[in-house]
C-alpha cells in the first residue's frame, strides 16, 4: 500500500518539477445544425446575449420575390430574432416593408411591435442591469441610401416585444420648426445639427456602473452622451468622427470606469481615440490603415489588422503585434484577415480571412498558438461577410460571437446568403 500512495504521489509531483506539467486540454470544434445554417434568409448583422442566457440577433431579410432563388444580400426588410436555446430556434419578427421598387418615401412607423423599415441594426445591447432592455442602434437600410426620416436608435424594455426611439433627429428645412431632436441645441451647435447628414448610429456603449449613462457612435454627429438614460443627448463638435470619418466601435474600458475608446475611420484611414473623462475629452491613440474590429481584455487594447492582430498595454500609446495572420492559408497570395475574437478561456483566437479576389470570407480558423499554427473550421464560405457585432462584455466582436452561456459554448459566425452558422466549442 505504501508502495502504490509513493508510485501516486510520484506521477503527480514529477511533471511539476521537471517542468512539464499537464497540458490543457486541446480545443475540440463540431460543426451544429448538420453544418447548415442554423438560419437561413437572413443577413444576421448584430447579436447580444441577456444575462438570463436569452440569445438577440437582428439582421436583413434576404429573400426578394423578384429572384426567389437568388438571395438578395442588402435584405429587403429589417429582422429581429430571439432564441432560448443557444441559437439552435429562433423567433423572427419582420419589419413592414414598402413593395419591391418602392422609391418614395417609406410611411410613418406606427406598428412598434416592429421595427420600421427604413431600418438596418448594427449592433444590439443588452442592459446589464436590466436583463429585458435592449438597445438596437443602427440606421439606413444597407446599400440603399435614404429614403424618408432616419431612425438611429430603438429600445425595447420588454424582451423586444416593443420598439420606442430614443435618439430623436427629424430635419425638415420647409417646417416651422426645421429641426426636431432631442439632442441638446445651442447656438453653437444649431447648425451642424440640422444640416449634417446623419444616416447612421453604427454603434452604442453602456456604462456598466451606471446604466443610464449612454453613448452612441454616429457617422457625422460624431459621438453622442447621454446622462438620463436616452431622454436627451450632448453633442460635441470635437469629438471622435468628423465626415468622412464614421465612428464604428465604442468601447468602455471595464477597468477604468470614465475611461472610453472609439474606433473612427473611413475606407483608408483609421483612428484610434481615447477618453478619459467619460467622453468630455479626446485624444488620439492610434493612426493607420484600415482596421476590421477593436476590443479590450485583461487591461489590453487589440486592434485587427490585414496582417495580424495588434495589442497595446498603455492605452495606446504603444503597440506589438500579438497574433500573426500571415501565416494563415492564402495569406501570401494576397488574402488579409478580416474579423478577429479571443476567446478568454482556452486562450484561442478565432479570425476571419478576406480573399484579395473578391472581398468575401475565404474561411474561418482557430488558433492556440499566437498564430503560429491555424486549424480550419470552415473555408470558402459563400457571400459577403455579416459584420455579425455583438456586446464586449460577453466577449463579441464585429464578425464573429462566442456564447459562454452555452454548454458545450457556441461559436456564431455570419453569412450575407448563406445565413448564421454555429460550432461546439470544447472546452
């Protein structure tokens, strides 16, 4: 007996001497659904998780009755959708959507209980204090330019039952009066506030310590604060996002309470700003070329870029590349890495590849190594990438969503016509 508790104690304490303790286990991937799309007809572009477990999603609607067997990939009415079971079923509720061809103006949204047509959400929140308040910021409907008032930003506080506008911005210069917002309005800022040409509010921050205090990311406005839960809003001629600049991600960083990072760029350049003070003040962090998604973890900013993921320690001050894309397959024939997403518990990264060709996602690869080596989960995926956005704080990134509630977890990742994929993540 003694003998066998010696032989035990052995083979547990060697490998921690000699250095070579047990190894985690290895990652483990399973294509869900018999590796078709969980659903399908739907350009999915945004998703947020509740604390309860329950699952977002929203999106356009690809199906065109003119092409019935050719998805149309802008969408042609607006989709928001709710699963209960980690994805695997879903709930879809639909827009009103004026006949295919209709150039006029879209009519007046009076069904709340959908979205209003003239709607593309970019991103969805999810209140972290209250599990039934989302948060639906978005605007013109993708590829199709303007046609009527825009809508920038919706809440629901029942689950998505019911849809109110929040940020308030109706220009007509032949009324009396021209403008109609709920945005503070000052003599200084009259102007910028009714000739701007705002399409779109492309992204949302929610201050995890006080929940009323919001801020919003817009193509002209720049970036918006509000202090009383969305009942009115601050405008700042010097913040983040002057045309044609369009502010595409809001990051609060989690570790720093006032501290706030906004992601800011246009087809050639990207800005990198920070704010230490709530958004009151900027300055610049960052400047180079484009830049697919930025999020923070662990006291670190990341950026993706075409060749590899980039990490700052110093809040931008100075930067390394962390993760190496150009050994992923096709890199050297011109492709670039397009999406990118750590996941915080096995330590793997999870990227996106853009072929040079014809700008669609080449594939979707793992890897636990820092990029030294990749495993495929999926290749030559058909349409153009989803820009599937979902909450920071559950871990989301512009293109790809892991879901931790999940057990086994679930990793979501999108197609313009092929639709919303999933994949068991073990462990």
């Amino acid at each position: 007996m003694r003998g066998q508790r010696l032989l035990l104690l052995l083979l547990v304490f060697c490998p921690l001497l000699l250095g070579t303790a047990p190894t985690r286990s290895p990652l483990a991937f399973a294509p869900l659904d018999g590796g078709q799309a969980a659903v399908q007809g739907v350009h999915v572009l945004a998703m947020a998780i509740s604390p309860n477990g329950t699952l977002y999603a929203g999106g356009r609607d690809t199906y065109d009755p003119r092409t019935p067997t050719q998805p149309n990939a802008y969408g042609l009415g607006s989709v928001f959708m709710v699963s209960h079971d980690h994805g695997a079923h879903w709930t879809k509720r639909v827009s009103e959507e004026p006949p295919p061809g209709y150039v006029a103006h879209y009519p007046p949204w009076t069904d709340h209980t959908r979205w209003p047509a003239n709607f593309t959400v970019f991103q969805l929140v999810v209140d972290p204090s209250h599990p039934a308040t989302i948060y639906a910021a978005g605007g013109s409907p993708v590829g199709r330019g303007s046609r009527g008032q825009t809508h920038l930003l919706l809440r629901s506080t029942d689950g998505g039952r019911i849809w109110t506008e929040i940020l308030v911005r109706r220009v007509n210069l032949n009324a009396k009066p021209p403008l109609v917002t709920n945005i503070l309005v000052t003599p200084a800022t009259r102007q910028d506030l009714t000739y701007r040409r705002v399409h779109n509010a492309q992204t949302l921050a929610i201050d995890p310590h006080n929940p009323r205090h919001l801020y919003v990311g817009t193509d002209e406005l720049g970036v918006l604060r509000s202090t009383d839960g969305g009942a009115s809003w601050q405008y700042d001629p010097t913040s983040p996002s002057v045309a044609p600049h369009v502010t595409e991600q809001l990051v609060l960083d989690p570790q720093h309470p006032a501290a706030l990072y906004a992601l800011v760029q246009d087809t050639r350049l990207a800005l990198l700003y920070r704010s230490d003070d709530d958004g009151a003040s900027w300055r610049k962090a960052w400047q180079g070329d484009y830049t697919s998604n930025m999020f923070l973890e662990g006291g670190a900013v990341y950026l993706a870029r075409s060749n590899g993921i980039y990490a700052s320690l110093d809040g931008g001050l100075q930067w390394h590349l962390a993760v190496n894309a150009r050994t992923l397959p096709g890199f050297a024939q011109g492709a670039s890495l397009d999406q990118a997403l750590h996941d915080h518990r096995s330590k793997a990264w999870y990227v996106e590849l853009e072929s040079s060709t014809n700008g669609r996602v080449d594939g979707l690869y793992a890897s636990t190594t820092a990029g030294v080596t990749w495993s495929a989960l999926w290749t030559k995926m058909r349409g153009a990438h989803g820009w599937l956005s979902g909450a920071v704080t559950n871990n989301g990134t512009p293109g790809l969503w892991l879901d931790d509630a999940a057990r086994p977890r679930v990793l979501f990742s999108a197609s313009a016509v092929e639709g919303l994929f999933r994949w068991s993540v073990i462990p």
